[in-house]
C-alpha cells in the first residue's frame, strides 16, 4: 500500500475560526459544570469574551494570507473582514439575549455556546472555498439555528418556526448536495479553484455543459433559499416572528451575510466563466427580491414581520453588489453588510425594549408616542429607521449609494434603478414607525424595559450608524484594503 | 442493445397479469360474509387495543442522540484501525482532536442527564 500523504495544515490561518470553536466547546462544559442556574449570564458574558478574543486574535492576521487544508480553506482579507463582521454581530445578538432569555422564561446556558457555533459555521462559509467546506459552514450554522429558533419552547409560534426552518433548510440542504455533486460530475473536481480553471480551459460551446449548468442552478437555489431571495423567501416572516426575537435579529444578518459571503466567492470566483449564464438569472432574482420584499413590508402591522420582509429587500440590494463583484461590487458589499448589519441590530434591540412578558404581538401600534415616554429611544429608532430606508446622514444611505454605484458602473444601471424605486416605496413603513412614535398618542400603555445589554446595543449599533453615515471613508477604505489580493 | 431485455419485460407484463388476474378473480366470485372479527382492523391476531397513532416518550431522542455520537465515533475509528501506522503522529494528534471533541459532546449529555432513564 501506498503510504498516506497527510497535507500540509497551517493552523494560523484558521485561528479566529478555531478560538471561536473552542472556547464554544470549552464554554458548553463549562456552562453545565461550574455556572449554577440562575447566573447563566456570566455564560453570555464569556461568550460575548469568547468572540472578542477570536476577533482580536484575526488582527495580527491582516497582512498574512494564504489556503490550507489543500486549499479548502483559505484566509484572506475578505474572510478577516467578514469575520469581524460576524464576531461583532454574534456579541451584539447575545448582548441582547442577556436579559431577554430570563425575562421571557427561556434561559438556558446553551444559547450563547450555540450563537458561538453558529458564528463558527459563518466564518468557515467566509473562508471556504470548496464547495464540500461551503455545504458544511452552511450546515453547521443551519443546525445550530434550527435550535435557536425554537428556543422560546414551549411557545407554539416558536415551535412552529423552528420546525418551517428545519423542513426548508433541510430542503435547501438536499439541493446544495445535489448541485455539488452535480458540478463534480462535470468538472472533477469540488474546490472552487478547479472549477474555475476547468471553466478556463473550455470553451463553452464545443462541451455540453447540461450538468454544470443544471449544479450551479441547484447550488444557487439553495442559497437562495439561506438567504431568503424571493421566490424562496416564503419561511422568512413566519420564522422571524416566532423565534425569539435576538434570535431573528442574529438570523437577518448573520445567515444572510454569510451565505451572501459565500455566493460571492461561488460566482466571481469559481464560476466567472459562466457568468452569462447566471447573470441574467441573478438580476431577475434581485429585482423581484427588491420588489416583493419592499412591497411585502407595506402592509404589515407587525414589527418583527415588517423587519423581516424590509431583510429580504435589503437582501436584494446587497445582492446587487455581488453581480458585479469583479468590479467595484465586492467592497460595496462588504461595506453595506456591515452598515445594514449594525443598522438591523439597533432596529431589533429597540423591538426587544418593547416586547412584553409573553407576548406574542408586535404591533406597530406600541411604538405609538414612544417620544413622549422614552425620548431617547424614540429618536435611536428613528436613527435605525431612516438608515434601513437609505436617508442620509446615516449609514444606510452611504451603504446604498455606494451598491447603486457599484450596479451602474457595472452595467446594471436598470437594477439600480429599480432599487432606488423600492427603496423610495419602502421609505414608506420605515417612516410610519417614526410618525407613529413622535406624532401620535400612546394607544395603550407599553412600558419599555432596558437594561445594560440592550442599552450596550442599541448605543453601539446607533453610533455606528451615524459613524458610518457621517465618516464613510475609513470603512470604505477598509472595504477596498480587503480586497487587495495579497501576495501568495 | 434493449432487445436483450425484452423477457425480463415478458416476465414483467406477465406477473403484472397474474397478479391483477388473481386479484379481480377472487374480488369478483369470492363469496363475503362479513363477521365483526373479519371487520376488526388487523393486529397480527391479538384482539386491537387502540390507535396505532400513540404518543411515544420524546426521550428516545435523548437515546437516539447518544447513538450518532458514538455512531460517528466507530466511522472514524474503523477506518483509523487499519491505516494508524502509515499516519503516525499526525493522524494520531488529528484523531485526539477529534476525539476531544466528542468527548466534550459525550460529557455535555452525561451531565445533562442523558443516561438515566426514569
């Protein structure tokens, strides 16, 4: 027998992503040994520890670059800066948690390990770039969520999202491994390198490229359906509104960014070669996202519902940037995941301030003159508001002039269009929020509670907001300095 | 090049036809006469003691969880067995990982109390 070749594995490229599992794992048994009920939120306070460090261990990193595992993964600025993005979104998420899981009943010491997972599962779709390695970040984050989602057991709504969830995801997940296998049938190879090199090699016309064709189909469906893009949208409101809430909050940004993450690479990168195939594809996809998810949101009454069709919107538009990745659409990407990210989160922080013990309404109704009661509040929501509906000066706004541009210049100029039309329609629900909180009377009595966690949320996330908003230019900077393809 | 399969479609079409044959026969001049035990829903012969839709106890699940960590564990470990010296150090370092990382699944359930049955 031949001997066994182990490949080199360089494990410094994986650091952030291995602080993040470990100190997970380390916490799940540290949860259930030595932290006795009652203080389960000194869990949240290591895992909140636990994601900053992973952070701050992805620093010293910014300069080193290069694939391991055979070039099943690799590190690089893109997945750093992705990585930051997902480590500040999962601390935020538990930050929230904090008094949320005790207020509502549900606190258990698994959460925080499990949003830690999660963010794990989220930083190997940022850095993988095989498809098998893709299919297991989505997996892992996936699992995890399916738990998180039902999380407010014995709640029906819960119980009810968490099993929507499971079904399609697992659905989604049939189609990913179809798709996979599928394109392995056609090139030989699952690493998005190679399919790129074989996409390089032949010329389209002379090879039936059924397979090829009909796997990548599949594999964008499946992240379609993660990312919520309409006509695969339909779980999102449903799921939204029965998980508990920082659950919904960590779902609208984290899933979509990281999935949105690993599409971008899938494209541009392992199938450039077939773009005028998938293009046309993909503009008809976001234009109808756009449309539906902004439309969708006119009509609801629900806070967490409105929330959740104004994601599969802001899904469209982010979507623009990844058609044009090759250009300037991979930095404005970047850019408007971060700004929509920590607009989202301060927007959901707010909803939780709200949200009564056992209830399972979010009527728009409990926003009505939230001035009056909570001025600050009033005007950090509005904040989160106009930035979701792209006003300046806030982080929204740069965060879609900079896609739009981006789409233009890249060709797209009816794309964005339309996305400057819906966003003019969806200025419409962002903005009722604000009247019916500085306008209108109080209708019933709503007792906004906040608390050191949330208070730490929404502050972050409204500063960083206006930040963005009002000095782009470091985060655009930085946008651009992650995709400066480093040497080796 | 499907021609040599033309019998087994004969042999097909032909027990197609029996079965149909026997089925239509016996349906069309068999005798019925309905008693309360032929009408009864059948349970191997036992008198029938209730839905067969029953609430079953959710804490097999608990079992069935246990069972796909140590089911993991033989998938990995087989195959270790027969290759263990060709990967020396490193395969034995890989496998302490993993393994370390059952264990930590393995003991997260223990606590839990996954193996008491009440």
């Amino acid at each position: 027998m031949e001997p066994l070749q182990i490949p080199p594995v360089n494990l410094i490229l994986l650091a952030p992503l291995l602080t993040v599992v470990g100190w997970a794992s380390a916490l799940l048994l540290v949860d259930v040994f030595l932290i006795p009920e009652g203080k389960k939120k000194l869990t949240g306070y290591l895992a909140i520890a636990g994601l900053l460090v992973a952070g701050l261990v992805g620093l010293p990193l910014w300069n080193v670059s290069g694939s391991t595992f055979s070039g099943m993964l690799v590190l690089d600025r893109y997945s750093l800066s992705l990585t930051w993005i997902f480590v500040i979104v999962g601390a935020l998420s538990i930050a929230m948690a904090l008094d949320y899981l005790p207020r509502h009943g549900i606190e258990q010491g698994e959460f925080y390990p499990l949003i830690m997972f999660a963010v794990a599962g989220m930083i190997l779709l940022a850095q993988g770039t095989d498809l098998i390695v893709l299919f297991l970040g989505i997996e892992a984050l996936s699992i995890t969520l399916y738990i998180l989602t039902g999380f407010a057991y014995p709640r029906l709504t819960s119980e009810e999202a968490a099993m929507k969830y499971l079904v399609l995801g697992a659905f989604a997940a049939g189609f990913f491994v179809y798709g996979i296998a599928l394109v392995y049938g056609a090139t030989g190879t699952t690493s998005l390198a190679g399919i790129a090199e074989f996409l390089g090699r032949q010329t389209l016309v002379a090879e039936d490229q059924t397979l090829l064709l009909a796997g990548a189909g599949m594999v964008l469906i499946a992240f379609s359906f993660k990312t919520a893009l309409v006509p695969f949208h339909m779980w999102t409101p449903d799921v939204y509104e029965g998980s508990p809430t920082p659950v919904a909050a960590f779902m609208s940004v984290g899933t979509k960014g990281a999935a949105l993450a690993a599409l971008l690479r899938v494209l541009a990168f392992a199938f450039e070669g077939v773009q005028a195939y998938w293009l046309p594809v993909l503009a008809a996809l976001a234009a109808i996202t756009m449309v539906v998810g902004n439309l969708g949101a006119l009509g609801q009454t629900n806070v967490k519902r409105m929330l959740a069709y104004s994601s599969i919107g802001h899904a469209g538009y982010i979507l623009l940037g990844i058609m044009v990745a090759s250009e300037r659409g991979a930095e404005a990407f970047l850019f408007y995941l971060l700004a929509y990210a920590l607009t989202n989160l301060g927007a959901f922080g707010v909803v939780i301030a709200l949200e009564q013990q056992g209830e399972s309404v979010w009527s728009i109704e409990d926003f009505a003159g939230l001035y009056q009661r909570r001025p600050m509040l009033a005007v950090a929501m509005a904040l989160f508001m106009f930035s979701l509906a792209g006003v300046p000066p806030t982080a929204g706004f740069m965060a879609k002039f900079f896609i739009f541009t981006a789409a233009y210049e890249g060709g797209l100029g009816w794309l964005a269009l339309v996305g400057v039309i819906t966003s003019a329609i969806a200025a419409y629900f962002y903005l009722r929020v604000v009247v019916k909180m500085f306008m209108q009377e109080p209708a019933r009595e709503v007792q906004p509670e906040l608390n050191r966690g949330l208070n730490a949320d929404i502050i972050i996330a409204g500063v960083a907001t206006l930040l963005i908003g009002l000095v782009p230019t470091p985060f655009i900077f930085l946008a651009q300095q992650s995709l400066v393809a480093l040497g080796g | 090049m499907l021609g040599a399969y033309l019998p087994i479609l004969v042999m097909f079409l032909i027990a197609v036809f029996i079965a149909a044959f026997v089925i239509i026969v016996s349906s069309l001049l068999g005798p019925r006469r309905s008693t309360v035990r032929k009408l009864a829903p059948y349970e191997s012969g036992m008198e029938p003691i209730g839905p067969a839709i029953r609430r079953i106890p959710v804490k097999f699940y608990v079992v069935a969880m246990l069972f796909i960590v140590f089911d993991i564990e033989v998938v990995f470990f087989y195959p270790y067995a027969l290759v263990f010296r060709d990967l020396a150090g490193p395969g034995l370092v890989a496998m302490g990982v993993f393994f370390l990382v059952l264990v930590v699944g393995f003991v997260y359930e223990w606590k839990k109390g996954a193996l008491k049955w009440e």
